[in-house]
C-alpha cells in the first residue's frame, strides 16, 4: 500500500471516529453532563488556590474560564470543534505512524 492510500485510509478512520465521539459527547452532555463546565472549573480554580496563586489570579481564571462556558453552553460549533480537538490530533499520529510503517518500500537490487 503506497503512503497516500494508507494516510486516506487513516484519517477517514480518524474523522469518523472523532464525529461518533462527539455525537456521544453532545447525548451525554445534554443528558448527564451538564454541570461538567462548573466541576471543571472548580476543579481548575482550587488546584490554583493549593499552588498559592494570588486572589487576582484566581479571579481571572474564574472569568476566563466562565466566558469561555458561555460561549461552550450557547454554541454547539463550538462544543464540537472542542470535543473534535480531544481525539483527532491521536488520531493524526496513529495515522502518520501506520502510514509509514505500511508505505511500500522500493525493492532492493541484487548488487
């Protein structure tokens, strides 16, 4: 198999994998994960205050981090375009790797 065939072959199966993985994002989102921006957030915001960050800091992290949930909660383009950024770039790798391994290699003459 050449190292474009292969590289066709794996990323279609990448794009198709990262689409099935956000539309099972969106049903649990929608469904069962809704306050994960808040936990994630909290999370983010008392890892910070264990480091000593400052009150400022931590302040504007809060803010950043609660526009950036706005914008997550009210934009589903949005939502995919993270969701799709967890596992494409693995995906990317897996195939880049698989592709060279599998290319076809030029036979060797006999000297």
């Amino acid at each position: 198999i050449s190292f474009g065939r292969a590289f066709q072959v794996g990323i279609l199966i990448s794009l198709i994998s990262s689409l099935i993985y956000i539309v099972t994002w969106e049903i649990a989102f929608q469904n069962w994960l809704s306050d994960f921006p808040e936990k994630y957030t909290n999370y983010v915001i008392e890892k910070a205050r264990a480091s000593n960050v400052s009150a400022e800091e931590i302040a504007r992290q809060t803010e950043e981090w609660n526009s950036t949930w706005a914008l997550y909660r009210s934009n589903f383009l949005v939502r995919a375009a993270f969701t799709f950024i967890e596992p494409f770039p693995v995906g990317l790798v897996v195939t880049l790797i698989s592709a060279v391994i599998l290319r076809k290699r030029p036979k060797e003459q006999p000297a």
